[in-house]
C-alpha cells in the first residue's frame, strides 16, 4: 500500500496556521497569571534611581506591622458581613451584600487619636472578604487587602482591625476581596474622624445603575444642622463625579481627608470627586440648598422649603491653584526616588482571555514594576495616562502632593491626595515621604480595572509578606 503525500497546498496551509497559531498559543500560555502567587515574587523591581536594595529579602513580616496590640480601644464596632437582599429607599429591594443587614454599612465615628477596634465576621459571603480602610494612613497588617497583608475571611470566620485614628477628616471602608463585584454591590461604609456638631454626609453609590446617597435613591432631605454645613462627599463608585451646590456659594475645606488652606468662595463652578475620593464643602444654608450629585434624580436637599434646581455648571474649581500656598514639610526636589507610573493599553492575552489590556510602563499584570522605596525616603512620580481612558489611582498607605499637571506648577494650597483622577493623555507629578513601612497597593480605583490588571505595589525594603494571591484562601483583592 503506497502512502500518498499530502497535496502542496495544503502543506502550505498546515505550515501557516502552525507559524500564525504557535506565536498565539505562547503569549496565552505567558499570559496565565499563577494560582499561588507572592507579591515578594511578581514584577521587577524598580528602585527609582536609590539603592538597588533586594525585595526578596528576609525581614519584618507585614503581620508584625500591627495597630496597638494590648490597649484598650476607644471605640468598638462589630460588622457581620451577610450576602442578602436588602431595601433601596425610593427605589425598591435589590440582591447584594450588607454589613449589619443595611448598605451602606453602619457609620463610624471616632475622635482624633482615637484607638478603633472592628471586628469582622462572615456569615455567609462565599468568595471571603476584607475590609480596607480607604484613605487612612493605617499600619500595613491593618489594611485589608487579601493577598498581601492578610487572608480572605472565608465563611464563619472572623478578623479584627485595630488602628489610631491619627489624622481628623473624611474616609470610607470598602471590601478589598473581589472588590470590583462585592463594593458595587454594597459591601462599604463611611468612616469619619473629628466629626463637627454641622456635619452632613453624602456618600455616593451606584447599585446595578441606581445612583444613591447614603443608600437611598432620588431627592433626599436633611435638616440644616446650622447656618452653615460641613457637607462630607464620598464618591464609592468607579468614575468621577462632579457635585455641585444650588442655592448658595460654597468652600471646598479639605480633600481626601486634608484641609485646604485659605478656602475661598466659589459660585457657579463644580468641584470633580474622583473615584474613592471625597471632598468636604462648607455651604451656608439659611436657605435651603440642594447638592447636585452628577446629574439625576438622585439629589440632597438640606433645609426646609425648596430649594433651586440646577444642571452641572460648566466650569469646574480647580485644585491645582485653590486656596493659599503653604509649607510642605518636605523638599521634593531633593528626591531619593523617582518613579514613572505610565498606563497604556495594548491588544493581547490577560490570563488567558483575548482583548485590550492596561499596562503599567509598558508590562502587563502581574509583570509590572515594583516600586521599592526604603523608609525616609522622599519619592517624586509621575503618572503618565496615555491609554484612553481616566483612572482614579490610588496609594494606599500614603497621601501624596500632587506638584504638577501637564507640567503646569501647583499654586494653591498643597492638594494632599490618596485618590487622584487622571484623565487620558494627563501627566502629573506627585511627591510624598516614604513613613509607613509595609507593602502597599498601588491601583486605579475603578475597580474593574484593577480587576484587569491595573494594579502594582509600592514596597519598602526590609518588609516581606508570606500571604499570596490566589492560594488556598483564594485570595483576589480585586
């Protein structure tokens, strides 16, 4: 029996669908992000210029980073996480997750220097969950993101967090275990230090395309808590928000938990809450005043009688020159580190799936720079967008001052920052000192795309961490 050969074209075609499909079939294979992965072994390291100090190294374990161990808290908060179906004010019930059965989470309020204590159990959350302190300065073991500074607390289980409540302002706490699905369907909550008697919160959050404040759907009333409120504006989603106040002129006093120095009046402008951001507005309110809250039904009155409806003005305060000038605390031109934190996007594989994907100086997740820093240090970056899309980019750990945009020279007062909105083609320069040692997420704060990749850490030398993403616990921060 003779074989016959197969006919040259189709020699020809089995050969071209080998050369086009081994070159695919290598970058998916590459693309695979590991099951058990360390956050001490992902990426390159990347030393910003200052000594080139191995990150692999054998030193303080994160776990060791702790808040006050044996002293007794000031305040005390038990927090069950459940998933469930709960009410949406004005709008009706809806399927999600619940901390003490409501969404948002109850509110905590403590004092400045103030020991808090929460303890977290999970009754029923299948994936696990954590809880991340978002904006505050907390030690690394109390900063809730699975993976790298603890375990997922699976079902029936339970952890505490203990931190001093060191600096007064504006703060929220979120899920850090598959956070893009478990903060947007309700696992947060608002966290306030040195409340004022004029307090007004707003917090905002999108449930499946509901836009609320404070958990509750369409105009919402308060009552004027004095001639003049302190209205503290927490934006929980994954884009930007622009508020604005009807009625009256208002302030912008502090951003993402700092003051400003030399608030000046503003009228007929809007002020852009980035994703995890918050912005605090002093509004007189001898009348009623109304917060537009990105356009909507979805609104906050406070005061008595009606108030003005208006749409979003189309000039936006800018926080780049408002407010007075004042001293850092620190030279950033005498920076030890420097770093560049460029997002772009190209077409390939992540883990296995086809599509566009961010990068991070031109590296895909979990193949991304590790910026190491040692502590003391004083680190300048600058964050380059170019990828066509905004990013709300948050440091945990740290706030940091943003010293340009665009190369155009901050004037105003320092806008401290640890969520900051940068737009596609934007480049900012930031600087901060390096005073809280532990390994700290680097990310964008829309939080699929952190799902996708969009994420880095900031480590210190002399810091390891034994936690791993992925691994038994299942650990997926994003």
């Amino acid at each position: 029996m003779t074989l016959r050969r197969p006919p040259r074209r189709a020699l020809i075609a089995i050969v071209a669908t080998i050369v086009v499909l081994a070159p695919l079939g290598f970058f998916w294979q590459r693309s695979l992000v590991p099951n058990d992965l360390s956050p001490m072994a992902m990426g390159y390291a990347d030393y910003g210029g200052g000594p080139a100090t191995a990150h692999d190294h054998h030193g303080t374990d994160v776990r060791q980073l702790t808040g006050p161990v044996d002293h007794k808290p000031d305040v005390v908060v038990d927090l069950v996480a459940r998933q469930e179906r709960f009410d949406i004010p004005g709008r009706g019930s809806t399927d999600g997750y619940t901390l003490n059965h409501t969404s948002p989470g109850p509110r905590i309020v403590a004092k400045h220097g103030d020991l808090v204590q929460v303890t977290l159990r999970n009754e029923n959350v299948a994936d696990g969950i954590t809880l991340h302190w978002h904006g505050v300065d907390v030690p690394n073991a109390e900063d809730g993101v699975a993976g790298v500074t603890q375990d997922a607390v699976g079902p029936g289980q339970s952890f505490v967090y203990r931190f001093v409540a060191k600096d007064a302002g504006t703060y929220w706490y979120h899920s850090h275990q598959v956070s893009h699905e478990q903060v947007r369907k309700g696992l947060y909550g608002v966290l306030v230090v040195q409340p004022t008697p004029t307090d007004v919160v707003a917090a905002v959050h999108t449930y499946d395309k509901v836009r609320t404040v404070n958990g509750e759907y369409g105009e919402r009333r308060v009552q004027a808590p004095g001639p003049i409120a302190r209205v503290r504006l927490i934006n929980t989603d994954n884009g930007p928000l622009a508020v604005w106040v009807d009625g009256a002129p208002y302030k912008v006093v502090a951003v993402d938990g700092t003051d400003v120095n030399g608030p000046t009046e503003v009228s007929g402008k809007s002020v852009l809450v980035t994703a995890g951001g918050r912005i605090d507005l002093e509004v007189p309110t001898a009348k009623a005043v109304r917060i537009g809250l990105g356009g909507g039904p979805t609104t906050l009155v406070i005061g008595e009688g009606d108030a003005p409806t208006g749409t979003e003005p189309r000039e936006r305060v800018d926080l780049l020159s408002y407010g007075s000038p004042r001293p850092l605390g620190f030279d950033p031109a005498q920076a030890t580190r420097s770093f560049r934190y460029g997002i772009g996007r190209r077409i390939g594989f992540f883990d296995g799936k086809p599509g566009l994907w961010w990068t991070i100086n031109g590296h895909q997740f979990p193949d991304v720079p590790m910026f190491v820093v040692s502590e003391g240090d004083v680190v300048r970056m600058t964050i380059a967008n170019t990828s066509g899309q905004v990013h709300p980019m948050h440091l945990h750990g740290h706030h940091v001052v943003v010293l340009s945009r665009d190369g155009v020279r901050a004037t105003g007062s320092p806008w401290w920052t640890d969520s900051l909105n940068v737009e596609d083609k934007e480049t900012y320069e930031v600087a901060f000192v390096a005073d809280n040692p532990g390994i700290w997420m680097d990310h964008c704060h829309n939080l699929p795309h952190a799902a996708q990749g969009l994420v880095t850490h900031l480590m210190y030398a002399g810091v390891t961490t034994g936690y791993h993403l992925g691994g038994a616990p299942d650990n997926q921060p994003e």
